[in-house]
C-alpha cells in the first residue's frame, strides 16, 4: 500500500480549524481517511495503517485558496519585477503575449501549480487569459491535471473581445470535451467590462448564464475598468452572488453597494495592487461595505507566488491606511480593526466561499475534504515560540515552513520535498519556454522588455544647503 492510499493522522499540533468560531486547538490530532477529515480532537487513536506525521511545533490549519492567479504567466517569473501595469499591458497585451504556443502554456501552467502545493495553496483559481486558441486552452487543462492540486480553470482570451471567443463554436466545443464532466475542480469566465455604453459583453454573460457557470472580472483598475461597467453588469442583471470582482480598487461608494447587495465577493491582490496601479488595495473600503474578501497573488510575473505574501502585505496595507486616514483627521489610532485572525480567515475559509466550495473546503473539521497544511521548520529561529498562532502565519511564516501538505488526503509534500512531482521536468519545460521567447523577440527587445527606462528623478532646491565650508574656524559661509 503506497503513502497515498494509507489513513494520515497528523499528531499533536496546533490545530487552526476555522470553523464558524474560530476554534484553535492545541495539542491536537487531525485524522485523515480517503479524502476526507474523519476526527479532529485530542488524544485520537490511530488505524495499524496510518501514516503519522507529528506535528509537535507546527501549526495544522486548511489549506489555502488563491481566487485569481495568472498561472500561464509563471514562465516569465520576475521579468517584470519594475513594470507598471501600463508596461504589462503592452508587454501581453499588445506585443508580446501573442507568441505564447500551447506548449508555452503548459510550461507555465504546469510550474505555476506545483508552486502552489509546494506554498500550501491547495486550490488555485487559474485566470487563464492567454488561451489564444482551444489547444492553448487543452493545454492549460493538461497541465493542471497533472499536478495532484485542486484547480478552476477561469477561461479568458485577451486577444479577442470575450463576447467575441465565448460565442465561438471552439469555446462551446472545449466546454463539453474538457470543463463538462471533467476533472478539474470548477470553471469561470474570466473577462473584463470596460464601460463601452454598448455593453458588447453581454453576450460573454449570457454564455456564462446558459452554462450556469461563474464569471470573474478585474474590476475599479486604475484607467481600464470603472464604475461604469459595475453599471452596465448590475443594470442588466449580470451581477451574482458568485461573481467574483478582482482588485475592485477605484470604484464609487455606488458599485461597492451593488456589489455587496447582489451577494458578490472581491479577490484582494495586495502585492499587485501596491505596486502595479490598480489603485490603492481596497480592504479598508470593503470592510466599510460588508463585501466579503478573498486573496490572491496575480502574477509570477512581478511577485511572489505564496499566500503568506498575500496575507502580511494586506494586514499591512489595510493598517497604513488607517493610520492616514486617522491622521488626516487630527486622530490615532488605538486599536485596530483588522487582525491577523482576519487575513488568515481570508486565505482559506474567504476563499472557500467565493467559490461556493465553503461546504467542502476552507477550514479542518470532520467531513470536509482534506486539504491541509502543516507548517513546522524545527530548523528555523523564526517557527518558535508559537504564541498567537494567527499572527506567527500572517507575519512569520513563510513558504519554506510548510513541512507537509494534504490535497483530498493525498500527501503531496511531506518533510519540506514534494512527493511524486517531477520538478525538473517543468523547468525543463519552462527553459524551452524562456528560450523560445527571448529567441523571437531578439536580444535589445527582451532586455528592453525587463529593463523599462527609468524616469529622471528632480530633486527639490535646499534652501538650508551650504556651499562652503571653513573646517578651521569651524563656520559655515554662504
């Protein structure tokens, strides 16, 4: 009997169920039988068959869910590290995102999903806007079937209008052989409404309403997507409760209500937001509205792939921005309002729920599928003391300290190593990628790409600097 078919009961941790109350148990067990949580408590007997793992000093908590992550975009990690989202924009959008072959899909596909099991991250939102064509798009599915993850492939296609590719008889047809009766845990539409008072996107939502399928949009992006297409969506009866809305950062108090009255949810990507432009990360906003949040990472093409990432850069933002807001009303603030315990709900039971997979997923307790991750590093200063355990995930942890990680009761790392991942050959993959990229655009155009021009920086005149200096009577002179 091979390790994946055998009962594991992880022994003896710190166990964060989140659960409707938020239950933290210490010094407890979790018991794992087929794909399911059997038994949390403490003291637990164990089948002559399991697995052990002891999770004295760690801490065993669900495993997390990314709603929005640009998967195909991980072959390219970090060349974008100094973009704006304009120079994104032209990069993928306009240039150079059109070279991208099926199998350039895959590479990515395929890196970008053990990267997520390796980081904890049981389930990822694949928002696949690079499926030029339906091989682009069986390539995508096929690398995410072959990583023991749990993924939602989120169709999209940027070089077409979506009204353009969802009416096509190739989109209909991939439905049927790959999304329909497949294996991949769900499916969305992902497209974006710019606000064009003829509302072409119509039809991409009436596609997804006769498929009975969810549709996921960037939403309030800084100069791409406004109020306006919020309007449209709600006026034509477009906005449901399981739509999900990305980034949502530039949007009227309006659109936050329409969003919060028709049951949607925002995929907060603190990193992109930060950095990129969409404007300024909008927890502090959403909170105000009621407007339920999950988290996500966006693109290996500027930032880190892990929701520890996600978590402590959003517990931040939100925190500075109470502090100005404070501050510019002459206050201080003495307590805040968002805790650790929150961004840590946010990136497993959060994301649970903007799935609609809440009943399944998202937190440890019997019945619920087990996805789990165990983070110990019995080598790091960082993983002791465990004192608050939500804030040591939020603001010490990292994805080095994930020791072992469940996904429907298989164990797909265990010890800080994968288990049955070719790691290797998705490099290999991906370097043929790289390669095949670089080789087209040629050499001034992919160190341009990596490297934009640097704006010249003024400095503002010193009226209190000194042009000389007499060091033996020790006066300055002017």
């Amino acid at each position: 009997m091979s390790d994946n078919d055998r009962p594991v009961l992880l022994r003896n941790g710190l166990v964060l169920t989140m659960d409707d109350s938020h239950t933290v148990l210490e010094g407890a067990d979790v018991l794992v039988a087929g794909d399911r949580i059997v038994e949390v408590g403490h003291g637990l007997s164990a089948p002559g068959d399991a697995l052990e793992i002891d999770a004295t000093g760690g801490i065993v908590m669900p495993g997390m869910i990314d709603t929005h992550r640009h998967m195909w975009q991980t072959a390219m990690r970090g060349y974008g590290a100094d973009w704006t989202l304009t120079q994104y924009f032209v990069w993928y959008y306009l240039e150079s995102g059109k070279l991208f072959r099926p199998e350039d899909i895959y590479a990515g596909n395929l890196l970008s999903a053990i990267e997520a099991v390796d980081a904890g991250v049981t389930t990822s939102v694949d928002w696949s806007h690079g499926l030029q064509s339906a091989d682009h798009a069986d390539a995508a599915v096929d690398a995410l079937e072959a990583v023991p993850g749990r993924f939602v492939l989120a169709y999209g296609n940027i070089q077409q209008g979506p009204w353009e590719w969802s009416t096509s008889d190739a989109f209909q047809d991939f439905y049927r052989r790959r999304i329909d009766g497949g294996k991949l845990a769900g499916f969305q539409m992902a497209f974006d409404v710019t606000g064009d008072p003829a509302f072409p996107e119509k039809a991409a939502f009436e596609v997804a309403r006769e498929l009975g399928v969810a549709v996921t949009t960037h939403a309030g992006v800084w100069g791409a997507t406004n109020d306006e297409g919020i309007r449209l969506m709600y006026e034509n009866g477009f906005m449901a409760p399981n739509t999900v809305y990305v980034h949502a950062a530039t949007l009227s108090s309006d659109s936050y209500h329409r969003i919060a009255a028709t049951g949607g949810s925002v995929s907060v990507s603190t990193e992109s937001e930060q950095s990129a432009g969409q404007g300024y990360p909008p927890t502090f906003q959403l909170r105000n509205f009621g407007i339920p949040v999950s988290l996500s990472m966006d693109t290996s093409v500027w930032w880190s792939g892990d929701l520890f990432s996600a978590m402590r850069t959003t517990l931040s933002a939100d925190r500075v921005r109470e502090h100005l807001e404070a501050h510019g009303r002459q206050e201080t603030v003495t307590h805040h309002k968002l805790r650790a315990e929150h961004v840590v709900d946010w990136a497993t039971r959060g994301g649970a729920k903007a799935l609609g997979m809440d009943s399944q997923l998202g937190a440890v307790t019997p019945g619920r599928k087990a996805d789990l991750v165990l983070i110990k590093n019995d080598n790091s200063p960082a993983m002791f003391p465990i004192l608050n355990p939500y804030g040591h995930v939020a603001y010490q942890a990292q994805r080095g300290d994930v020791h072992s990680v469940l996904v429907g009761g298989r164990l797909v790392k265990h010890e800080g190593r994968l288990v049955g991942l070719d790691l290797a050959a998705a490099r290999a993959k991906v370097a043929a990628t790289v390669d095949h990229l670089r080789s087209s655009l040629g050499e001034a155009m992919w160190a341009r790409g990596m490297n934009p021009e640097i704006p010249e920086t003024s400095v503002l005149e010193n009226p209190y600097q000194y042009t000389d200096y007499d060091a033996g009577s020790a006066q300055w002179k002017h």
